[in-house]
C-alpha cells in the first residue's frame, strides 16, 4: 500500500498547519492514501500542536480512516481515508485551538459525505492566528455559499485564550457537485458594521473605546459613509474566560464583504486593537480586490472542488494562498492560473486567481 502513498512535504511554503489541513481533506475527498512529513517545520514549535490533531482526528472520524503518528509533537503523519459518512461529529482541541480551523478541515469533507453532518467543535473562537468566528459568520459564510451550499453555524459559546472552551455546531447536508463562482467586480462601498466585543472580567467600556477609535480611523479615509461598530459584552453564560476584540465589515454594492479585525490582550491598549482593525479593513479595501487577504486562501479548496471556472480577484497573494494552490493542484486536478488585473487604475495591485475545477461529484446522491 506503501507505494500508492502520495508524498507531502509539510515544510515547504507556508510551513505550517494549513498544508496539513488542505493536503489531509482533500485526501479524505478524493481516497488517496497520504503521507505528510515535516509537519509544520517552518514554525517556532514545529510537529502536531492540540489543533491540528483535532483536526486530523476529525478528518479521520468523518470517513473511518486510518491515521498513524497522530500525536502531539510528531512531525509525520500516514493517513488511509475510508468512505465520508455524515451524522454528528465532535472535535475538541481542549486548548484555545482555533475552531474555524476545525471548520476549515472538515466543511469540504463533509459537503460530500451520504448524509446530513452535525460537527460540534470546541476549542477558541477568537483566537490569534485564525480567522475570528464572527468572520467565519459575518464574512466567510455568505461568500463561500455562493458555490452553491448552505451551512449553519451556531456559537453555543464563545472560549478565549489560555483556555478555550467555546463550542460552535455547524450543520450541513451533502451536495451532488459544487457550482464554480466569479467574484471579479469590487462595486463600491455601500456600508461599515461590526461588533466590537468584550467577555468575562473585561467592561463594557472597552469595547465603546475600540469601537470609537476604529470609526475614527475609518473617517479619516472614508468621510461619507454610515459606520455601526456595536459595542457588545458577551453574556456570561455564553462565553468561557476574558476576551476582548473587534470585526468591522465593509459591504459593496456587488455583494462583495471584506473586514478589518483584532483581539485584545493584556497589556494592549484598547484604542490600538480598534485602530489595528480599522487599518487592516483600509489596506483591503485599497488594492481594489474582491476579497481580503484571509478570504483569499480559504476559497481556493473549494475552487479546486468546483465543476468549471471560478475566477476570484484579489490583492496582493498571499503566502498562504500559494501554500494552498501548490498542494491542492498537487492532489487534484485542478489547474490554477494568477495573472496580475488589466487595470484602469495600473497603481491598484490586483490579481486575477482562475481556477479549471476538478468537478468532484458526490458518489453518495
């Protein structure tokens, strides 16, 4: 069986969990047995951290695969994929783990799996490193729907770091085949809104004071336009520890959601978690694309997946994103092309990802 192994190399690009992320899915997608060495070499602790292994951990209940090395700390990885089944599935990192990164791992599998999935996913929603799960919601969800499938995504809790504790359900039903989508006109933008949140120990204050100074960095740039940040503190029984931190969301008159965000930490004053988050939100509204920089790379998988042409435009591409090209063109055949944008405007650094879809269809329906 050995032989068949396709051969990952962990530590190459990116270096990090996402090879592991998208090498292992689309090994469960596609029954390819896989074998990932160096995992995470390019990072300060490399090998399997507690995410990561619920990660695979789920990718391996989802099908009834085989998975050998799956402990903290090993830097190989085998992996034999069964058949994808639905029903319900729980992944718990036990630490502030990133439950979007969950998400990320197993949301392609379970699209198409024989029946209906129920993940339940533990760990931080708002951590450092990961998406935040109010983009997962606010951003990443209405977007990646656009390839023709609906998800759930209920916070039952939100968890912090050091200690996590959040759990989100995410509910899907399997579909026959993933439509491809063109994301290439920005439009213009229409309006500003976020959350601007705290929890635990923290008061409400400091969520006004984030939101304050992230509208006001917005103004400088962007005079005309309505701007709602909500301050928000989480209720008790709904979040797990302190945490504080914002989202801000600009919408465009094509359907376009591209967003600025930050956490607090100790220490950190919460004027500059706003500011932080304010700026990032400007530096992707500036390049003109269609999606920010952490949209970019988690649509490529599913472009992969899709049956025809997904065109998507984009700023500057990012590392990961062609971590994510490199590995989902290895195992699929898919075929990528970036070219940079025709532009009216040659100071707008934009970038047109083309992607031919493998058209992966769901043997189960």
């Amino acid at each position: 069986m050995d032989g068949d192994r396709v051969e990952i190399d962990g530590g190459i690009m990116e270096g990090g969990g996402q090879i592991l992320r998208v090498s292992t899915a689309l090994s469960c997608l596609l029954g390819l047995p896989l074998r990932v060495r160096r995992i995470r070499a390019g990072r300060s602790q490399p090998g399997l951290r507690p995410q990561h292994l619920s990660g695979l951990e789920i990718i391996r209940d989802l099908c009834d695969g085989k998975l050998n090395g799956g402990e903290i700390g090993s830097t190989e990885i085998t992996f034999t994929p069964g058949k994808i089944k639905g029903g319900t599935h729980i992944a718990d990192t036990k630490t502030a783990g990133s439950v979007c990164l969950l998400m990320q791992v197993a949301m392609p599998c379970v699209l198409f799996a024989a029946s209906p999935s129920e993940l339940h996913l533990k760990g931080g929603t708002n951590a450092e490193m990961a998406p935040q799960i109010d983009y997962t919601v606010m951003v990443f969800k209405p977007i990646v729907e656009k390839f023709n499938f609906t998800f759930n995504c209920d916070i039952k809790r939100r968890g912090y770091y050091p200690q996590g504790g959040g759990e989100v359900v995410v509910k899907m039903s399997p579909v026959k085949e993933l439509s491809p989508i063109n994301l290439t006109e920005r439009g213009t933008v229409t309006k500003i809104y976020g959350r601007a949140f705290v929890a635990g120990a923290l008061p409400i204050k400091l969520a006004k004071d984030m939101s304050a100074a992230a509208v006001r960095c917005i103004r400088r740039e962007i005079r005309d336009l309505y701007i709602s940040i909500q301050p928000v503190r989480e209720p008790d029984d709904q979040a797990v520890g302190t945490g504080s931190g914002i989202i801000i969301v600009a919408e465009t008159s094509t359907g376009c959601l591209l967003a600025g965000s930050s956490l607090g930490k100790r220490g950190k004053n919460s004027d500059k978690v706003g500011i932080e988050a304010a700026e990032m939100l400007l530096q992707n509204l500036k390049h003109g694309g269609t999606v920010d920089d952490s949209l970019q790379d988690q649509l490529i998988i599913f472009m992969a997946l899709a049956k025809g042409v997904s065109r998507v435009k984009s700023g500057p591409i990012t590392l990961h994103t062609q971590t994510a090209i490199h590995f989902a063109e290895q195992l699929t055949k898919a075929k990528f092309t970036v070219t940079k944008s025709e532009e009216e405007d040659p100071s707008n650094d934009t970038y047109i990802i083309e992607c031919q879809g493998m058209g992966m269809t769901n043997p189960n329906l």
